[in-house]
C-alpha cells in the first residue's frame, strides 16, 4: 500500500489508536521495569536505613570505649590524692571491668534485654564515675589540679558524646522501623526476616555521669 | 484525529516547553535561593548582655575567623534550655554550622543567662584542634573571670583569642589537625558561667616580687610570677601607674599560662636605656613579631614594669603579631629610634 492510496500526504496510515509493535513493546517493558526498579528502590532504601542504624551502633561503641579508656588516667590522678577513698576507687575499676567485658560488635543487640543488659553495664560505669568525681571534688587541692580538670573535662566529653551517640541512634532506628513497617516495604521486611530495632530506653546507661558538669 | 508528524511536533514542542519550565524553575529557585539566604548571623543575644560595640567587636573578630581560617562560630545567648548540653547539639545541627566555613569547621558557644552555663560546642571537624579538657580550660581559665566581673562580651573576646592561638599554633607544628566530618558528635565542655559573680579574691593574693635592681632582673621575676599564677595587682615589681591599671582590670589563669608560653622561646636583645637612665626598654628581634617588648621605669631606685604605658601603646593583631598603636605617642620610642613603623604601627627593619 502506497502512502498516496491512503489518501495522505506522506504519512503512514497508523491511528492513535492502534498502537505501533514497538510502542506496544515499550510499554510492556515499562509495565515490568517500573516495579522492578521501584522494588529495587525500595530494597536500597530499606538496606541504606539499616546501616545507618549499623553506622550510629558504631558511634555509641566508639562512645563507650573513650569513656572506658579515660577510666586509668582517672583513677590514678585521683588515687594520689585520695588514699582513703578506696572503695569508690574499687567500685570504678570493678565497672569498667564489667562494661568492657561485653563483646563489642558490628551491629547492634537484636533484643530489648540484651540491649538494655549493656545499657545497665554502662550506667553502673558512669554512676561510679559520677561518685569518684563528686568525692574528688571534695578535696581543694585536686579540684583545681589542672590535670584534674582536664580529666573531669575529658571524661563529661565522652558522657555527653554517649549521649548524643545515643540519640542518633535511637534517631537512625526510628528510621529504620518506620520503613520496615510501612507498605509495600513491609512485604519486603517480612520476606526478607527483617525485624525491628530495639531502642535505648530513656538515655539509660548515660544518665550516671552527666551531670558532671565543670563548676 | 491528527496525523503522525503533528502528534511528533506537538510533543517536541511539549518536550521543550517542559525542558525550558524546568530551567526556568531551576534558574529561578537558585536565584531566590542565593537573594534570599540571608548571611548566617555570628551573634545571636536573646538576653540583653552585649553591649552594641561588644557585640560588633566579636561580629568582627569572628568574621576575620572564618575568612582567614574557615572556622564558622557563631554565639548565641538564651534563656533557660533545658538542657544546655543536648540543645547544643541539636542547635549545631539546625543551625548547620561549619556550613559557613571550611571543611565543615564549625564551633558554637552557646550562654544560657538564666541557667548561668556556658558551652562552647565544637564540630567533629575541630575536634583535633580543640579537645574538651582545652575548651574547658579556656572556658574556666580564661572566659569566666571576665563573666564573673560581668564583663561577658571581653570574656567571648578573650576566649577567641585563646582559639585563635590554638589554631595558629596548629598550622605553626605542620598543620590543622582536621577531620573531614560535619556536624557535632557533643564534642566541647560546658561549665558553670558565674554571670556578675564577684571575683574569688584568692585568686588576687600572692607572695610579694621584689623589683629587681636590673631590668632584665625585673622581667625574669615577673615571668616567674606569672609561671607561679600569681595575681596579686599590688606587686613591688610593678610601677604605680600598672598597680592602678591592674587592680581594674581582670587577669585570668589562661593569661598568665599564655604569656609565659609566649615569652618561652622568645631571646631578647641587650637592654635600652634612655639618656636619664630612668627608663628602659627590652625588646626582641625584628623578627620575632609575637615577642613583645617590656618597658621598664626606675621607682625607688628599683626597676619596675610599666606595663600601663605597654598596655596603651601595644597592640596585638589577628595573628597575635605585636605593634604599635596608631599614633601611640609615649616616654619609650628611644627604644626603636633604629626601626621604622608601617602605617598600621608594625615595626621594620
């Protein structure tokens, strides 16, 4: 068929309405791709959420560690100025212990209890910590030391960087759970196992020490 | 029912209309965007506390921060957070600060007027610079003193100093200890701000320094004074004119630590003394530019420091470089009779 017979000027002879293979074509790819790639979207989202959560994990450890690693320096400053204060000292070193014989790892506690069994371990360290300051600063001569305050400085940086680390945290898997929770993405949580995150439950394990603050 | 080509033309056509609308959206949403943004304030003074030119001073000083080190810091003065330390971190965060500077460095200090704490927040970006056992050296040794005289726009003043020391003294070892990070990980020290509290008149008494009968005599006991931190403004080794200056004038700890680590490598050239034997000048090499010359005056036949003379003619610059002050007119120019002084006071060989 000429185009001429169809009673054009040089156009082929193809109403809108019928659409050509090659569209026809097109919107079938379309019509699989666009879920596709929206799954797969939707996968990214969910994953970059989980390690986000998994990255805050890591401050709040890092957290941990700087305040554990401060413990020495501190007890020894103290412990040449508070000979009779023995105890407190004790009670110091047996928290630390206990706060950094948890194994540090990658990822978060899965778990509410386990999460809030560290939790306690920290708040036990920084309620002593908090005790040691407060004796300390009983004695004139250490509470002015400079390498006191800069202990005491050290040490109410590190609790806040808990807190903060904390609150992120909690910030990051609030994310987390709201994307495994909310349509289509549940489907994909469900099929893939994915639960949610537990939280740190009203700052605990950080609320010994805060009120450090340098006077 | 229209034909192929007109339905292909309709949509080049509709292609490009939309193509040019999204320009123009762009184009004009970045223009709005840079005409509307407003420069992010440095001070924020919700309390009343600073004094307008106070409040211009710190303006300025901070501007010159962020310009020749990229640290954007910002001050705001409030009314009662509920908790000092956790509002910093949020408010450093919506403020978005470091955004303003360089890498991401950001600092804020933030003074709560009803809860009487100061916090000087600082950016992960500076943590290598400025660790909390400093922020909170600088906070105590040499901020509050000033708030407690009342005097809390010199305090953030003379804090800045103290930063930019650190900074200078950074880039002095070989570079900016940096970390390629925004935002605030709760970094800094908070402390109490002792607003309009008298002065702990402890830290005004000390043992007496006797005037030394030399100049040199004289100025190695002051530095050991301050080495010992002793504050007493009534010392034998000052003239009468310096006692009066210093019993108004706050002296704080970082001051004194600061200003036996400045004099430390600092090798002085022989004494001056002018044609009455009664005045005497110490200075150091040209090119010791942070090494600041001590004028002396002979009292009771000892040699006493004139540090109110020093006080009036010596100024510091941005990068506590030491010059004269612009038509500083004063009994010690025989001292410098062999320099020449730039129009902004800095001496040249």
């Amino acid at each position: 068929m000429s185009w001429e017979t169809s009673g054009g000027v040089g156009v082929p002879p193809i109403a809108l309405g019928q659409p050509r293979p090659g569209l026809r074509l097109a919107l079938v790819a379309i019509g699989v791709l666009v879920p596709l790639l929206a799954g797969f979207a939707l996968h990214n989202h969910v994953v970059s959420r989980g390690e986000a959560v998994d990255a805050a994990w890591a401050q709040v450890e890092s957290a941990h560690q700087r305040r554990a690693d401060l413990v020495p320096a501190l007890v020894e400053t103290v412990k040449r100025h508070l000979r009779q204060e023995s105890e407190t000292l004790v009670a110091v070193i047996e928290a630390r212990s206990q706060a950094v014989r948890l194994p540090a790892s990658e990822h978060p506690p899965a778990s509410e209890a386990e999460l809030s069994r560290l939790g306690r371990a920290q708040g036990e360290l920084g309620r002593d910590l908090a005790r040691l300051v407060a004796v300390a600063e009983t004695y004139p001569e250490l509470r002015s030391a400079d390498s006191f305050l800069a202990l005491q400085a050290q040490l109410e940086g590190a609790e806040n960087r808990i807190h903060v680390a904390r609150l992120e945290y909690n910030d990051a898997v609030r994310a987390y759970n709201a994307a495994i929770q909310q349509l289509p993405a549940a489907w994909l949580a469900e099929a893939r196992g994915l639960q949610r995150r537990a939280y740190f439950e009203s700052d605990e394990g950080a609320e010994g020490a805060r009120p450090l603050g340098l006077e | 029912m229209l034909d192929h080509s007109a339905w292909n033309s309709a949509g080049r056509g509709l292609a490009a209309l939309c193509v040019c609308a999204a320009l123009a959206l762009a184009l004009a949403l970045g223009c709005s965007r840079d005409a509307l943004a407003p420069a992010p304030a440095i001070v924020r003074d919700d309390a009343g506390l600073l004094a307008d030119a106070q409040r211009a001073a710190i303006e300025s000083q901070h501007a010159f921060l962020r310009s020749d080190y990229g640290i954007d810091y910002r001050v705001e003065i409030i009314r009662g957070a509920a908790d000092l330390d956790t509002f910093a971190a949020s408010r450093f965060h919506e403020l978005e600060i470091g955004s303003a500077g360089r890498g991401g460095r950001g600092l804020l200090l933030l003074i709560d007027a009803e809860a009487d704490q100061v916090r000087l927040e600082v950016g992960r970006a500076m943590e290598g610079s400025f660790p909390d056992a400093f922020v909170a050296w600088v906070e105590q040794r040499q901020m509050v003193p000033f708030f407690r005289a009342g005097a809390v726009g010199d305090g953030i003043l003379a804090a800045t100093e103290l930063l930019v020391a650190q900074v200078q003294s950074e880039l002095a070892s070989g570079g900016f200890a940096e970390l390629a990070a925004e935002g605030s990980a709760g970094g800094g020290a908070r402390t109490a701000a002792h607003i309009g509290e008298l002065p702990d008149p402890a830290l005004r008494e000390g043992p007496e320094v006797p005037a030394g009968d030399s100049p040199e005599a004289t100025a190695a006991a002051y530095l050991l004074a301050m080495r010992a931190r002793n504050a007493d403004p009534d010392l034998d080794l000052y003239s009468a004119a310096t006692r009066v200056m210093l019993a108004r004038r706050v002296v704080t700890l970082a001051q004194m630590d600061t200003l036996v680590r400045m004099y430390r490598d600092c090798r002085a050239e022989p004494v001056r003394l002018d044609a009455s034997g009664v005045r005497a000048v110490i200075r150091y090499p040209i090119e010791a530019r942070r090494c600041p010359p001590w004028f002396l005056v002979r009292e009771g036949e000892r040699w006493r420091l004139d540090l109110a003379t020093a006080s009036s003619a010596i100024r510091f610059g941005r990068d506590n470089t030491w010059h004269f002050a612009a038509g500083a007119a004063h009994l010690y120019a025989f001292g410098f009779a062999d320099w020449t002084l730039d129009r902004n006071g800095y001496p040249r060989g």
